[in-house]
C-alpha cells in the first residue's frame, strides 16, 4: 500500500492558505485548501479523505485551534491525519503565536525571519527567543505526542513583518519545506 505523503502546519488562516498554497506549487504539492480555517471545520478523518484524492506528492494539509486553550479541533484533526496507516508524515511547520495561556512544543530547529537557521525558538514575528528547541503556539499541543521526523518552528506563516509574504514566494515557509524534505529524504524517493 502506497502511503501519502504529508506536511503538517500548524496555522490556518488567509495569510498561511496563500503562502502555503505559493510553496507547494514550487514542489509540484498540493495543498489541501479546504483545510485552512481560524480554526480547523474539517475533521481528520474528512481531511484523510481528501489526502487519498489527490494525485500529488507531498500534500500540505493546514491546521488551527484559534488560539483555544488544551485540545481543540485543530489538534483533533492532525492528530488522526498523523496516526494514519494511509498517512506517511514528512515533518511538522509548527508556527509560533501569541497565545493567551501559552501551550509550547519541542523542536528540532527554528528558522528565524532573516532565513537562518538557530536551535533558540522564535516568536511569532520569527524574532529568536531564549527558550532552546521550543517554541510557543495556539496548535502544538499535541505535537510531543506524535512520531514525526522532524518539526520545524518559525514565525506567525505569510506575515512576519512581510517578510514571509506569499507575494515574495513565503520564503521562510518555503525554507522550512526544504529542511522537511531534506531531511525525509523525499527527493531521493521520488
């Protein structure tokens, strides 16, 4: 059985729709667009189903809690996207908020708003906070329960001061793609 292969972000709204949608075009992906929303309307399971539609590969599916305390529909989802046999998970974009009680994950590597990479997290403006290998977030709750290769945090996705503008290529996300891919090897399988 052949799995598909999935980005998950943890972000949903317009900005991250378009700058998401712009980098899966350069990697020949899809985006499932239906899953955007402040926060996630679409359960895992309708999400899977959309997934197995597509003929592309990787697929970016999007996530969002809306900030809501603990876990919401946003986590609900991605965590039974994640845990699907059908479901091969590339890596995690886990996108830094402001939140009001603030829920944090580990990670494996931040991506600043200058494009460098630092092991400090960052925060929603992808400034580098003090915090080493965990970031702050309204969907990342559930993160450390997953078995994922490899999660990559940055700034609030497509804003960031403009500096991950959808209009310039969202050169941050589109970065931290690259690492996912990088790393999972998705290149050398094809």
């Amino acid at each position: 059985m052949k799995k598909h292969r999935v980005i998950l972000i943890t972000d949903g709204d317009a900005y991250a729709r378009k700058a998401v949608e712009a980098v899966a075009k350069i990697y020949d992906g899809r985006c499932i667009s239906q899953s955007c929303g402040n926060p996630s309307v679409l359960s895992g399971s309708d999400i899977v189903k959309l997934i197995k539609k597509t003929p592309y590969d990787p697929v970016f599916v999007m996530f969002d809690d809306s900030g809501f305390l603990g876990e919401g529909s946003g986590e609900q989802a991605m965590k039974y996207v994640a845990n699907h046999k059908e479901i091969e998970v590339l890596g995690v974009i886990a996108v830094a908020s402001r939140t009001k009680d603030a829920e944090w994950t580990k990670v494996d590597v931040c991506i600043d708003n200058e494009g460098n990479l630092t092991s400090n997290g960052v925060d929603k403006y992808g400034v580098p906070e003090m915090d080493i290998g965990r970031i702050n977030g309204d969907t990342v709750y559930c993160l450390d329960q997953l078995d994922v290769p490899i999660i990559v945090g940055i700034g609030d996705i497509g804003k960031m001061a403009k500096k991950d503008s959808s209009d310039k290529g969202a050169p941050i996300t589109k970065k931290a793609v690259e690492i996912i891919m990088e790393r999972s090897g998705f290149n050398a399988k094809g």
